[in-house]
C-alpha cells in the first residue's frame, strides 16, 4: 500500500538517508559555525592561557605544551581506539620530543623520533590485545602529526624573539580561520572539499588566507627584527597552511566517522579540534622563519 511504503522511507530517511555533518566544519551553517557568539567566548580565554604560555616560554611553556600533546594524543587513539593503539609509547614518545626540542635540536628532535618506533614496537607487542600494524601505525601518527609538530612549536619559541615569532604563527592562524568562517558564511559559493568538509568555500579560503596574510605583515610593520616583507612571506605561509591542518583532521574524523575529537571546549569539541591548524602552522612558521633568516 502506498502510505506505509511512504512512511517506511521516510523512517529509513531518518535513520541514515542524509549524511551528518561534523560539528568540526567551521563554516556555513554547522552547529559549531551556527554561533560566532559561543565562539567568541570560547576563543578568548583560549588565547588568554595561549598568550601567557607564550609570553612566559622556558618550562611554562613546556608544560603547557606537553598537556596540551597528551590530550590530543588520548583523542586521536580514542578515535581509533579499534587498531588499538601503543599508548603508553605515544606518551612516551610525545614527552620525548618535547624535551629534544627544549634541551637540542631539530637533529635531536629527529634521533627521538626514530627511536619511537623501536619502542612503539616493544610497547604494542606486549600490551594486551596486541595492536598489529593498524595499532603501530596510529601510534605513529599520532608522535608525527601532534609530537612533531609540537616540538617545532618549542623550537620555535626557543629561537631569538621566539615568543614574537609563536605569536604570529597564533595570530594568523587565528585571523585566518576567522576570517575563512566569516567570508564563508558572507559569500561562500563554491565548496572547496564537500567530501571532507561541505560547509568550506573556496571564498572563505581565499578570504583568510588574503586576512591571515595581512595580520602577520602588520604584526611585522611595528616589528623592526620582522618587518613587513618577512612579515607577508610568513604570514602568506601560515594563511595556506592552517587550512590544510584543518582539513586534515576533518579527514581523519570523517573516517573515524566522529563529529568532535573530544569534549574539552564543551560543544566546541576537543583539543585537536581547537590546535589543528596550529598543528601544521607551527611547523612550516619554523621552517619559513628559518629560510628567511
């Protein structure tokens, strides 16, 4: 009979016809992007403990690196939790990196990182349930994407006016992602990766990284050790890699087939929902930096 077929597709419609979009997507109409309120005040106190962390650097920094790194590595193996991953060598490893890039250098940050597969090994091999490839190949992920990366966060605070270079990086990533949310919403047409993340425009990329790339050339006009031209290259820099961090957790979401990687920010997510981009703009702000200097 037509009615009950009708009321049966529309019940299968309800159960799984439309795809959900992940509250991570940060522009159009996500419940995350619906509410720049909410965003707002979730962003200040952010920046605030940011700020103070950079601005104190030495072991505050650290410190504040190395929980930061914890919980996004407990995240990123929640999200996974099936390959079951060597998490006691993801600790490890994380506070290793950590401490290369404080106390060494990038080579020293390198020597630790390949010693981590060694022990990602024995630890996956003896935990209970084992982990296989799948749960070293997680572990390893998670020490090059977030270990990594935060490393060349602590490098980079490290070099002469590392606290104003760590500054920038923040300050065009942050004006770049906001300024990609809000041209999105304002003129967003054309979607830019619909099959990663729907609610991204190729207008609101173009939007934050001209944005992004302008808050950094500015920063560097009343700073005589930056200046404006290094300040465009490495605010250009920056602008085009926020972007890609982004879209690449989204990716690593939507396989998991998660919305948010955590609930540390409450509705907003967790810390890799927080720090992805700043995941891929620490590393290439050091690299850049070092390139023009």
């Amino acid at each position: 009979m037509p009615q009950p077929r009708r009321a049966m597709a529309q019940r299968r419609a309800g159960r799984g016809g439309t795809p959900r979009t992940p509250r991570g997507d940060r522009e159009g109409g996500g419940r995350r992007g619906g509410d720049l309120g909410n965003r707002v005040l979730v962003a200040i106190p952010a920046l605030a403990v940011a700020l103070t962390m950079v601005a104190l650097g030495d072991w505050v920094f650290l410190a504040g690196v190395a929980v930061l790194g914890l919980i996004c590595l407990h995240e990123l193996f929640q999200m996974f939790e099936r390959a079951r991953p060597a998490r006691l060598a993801g600790a490890v490893g994380l506070i290793g990196l950590l401490l290369a890039a404080h106390f060494g250098t990038r080579e020293t940050v390198l020597l630790v990182f390949l010693a981590c597969l060694p022990l990602t090994f024995v630890v996956a091999v003896n935990q209970r349930g084992g982990g296989g490839a799948p749960g070293i190949s997680v572990t390893i992920l998670g020490l090059a994407w977030i270990g990594l990366a935060l490393a060349h966060a602590i490098l980079l605070r490290d070099l002469d006016h590392g606290g104003g270079l760590v500054f920038a990086v923040l300050l065009g990533t942050f004006v770049g992602d906001t300024g990609a949310y809000l041209g999105g919403r304002a003129f967003g047409r054309r979607k830019l990766a619909p099959t990663i993340s729907p609610n991204k425009t190729i207008e609101g990329l173009a939007i934050g990284i001209v944005l992004g790339t302008a808050a950094v050339w500015w920063a560097g006009l009343s700073q005589p050790w930056l200046g404006g031209g290094n300040g465009a290259i490495l605010g250009v820099a920056i602008a085009i890699a926020a972007p890609l961090g982004d879209l690449f957790e989204s990716y690593l979401k939507r396989d998991a087939g998660t919305k948010d990687t955590g609930t540390l920010f409450g509705a907003h997510g967790g810390a890799l929902d927080r720090l992805d981009a700043i995941l891929f703009t620490a590393v290439t702000g050091y690299y850049v930096w070092q390139a023009l200097v």
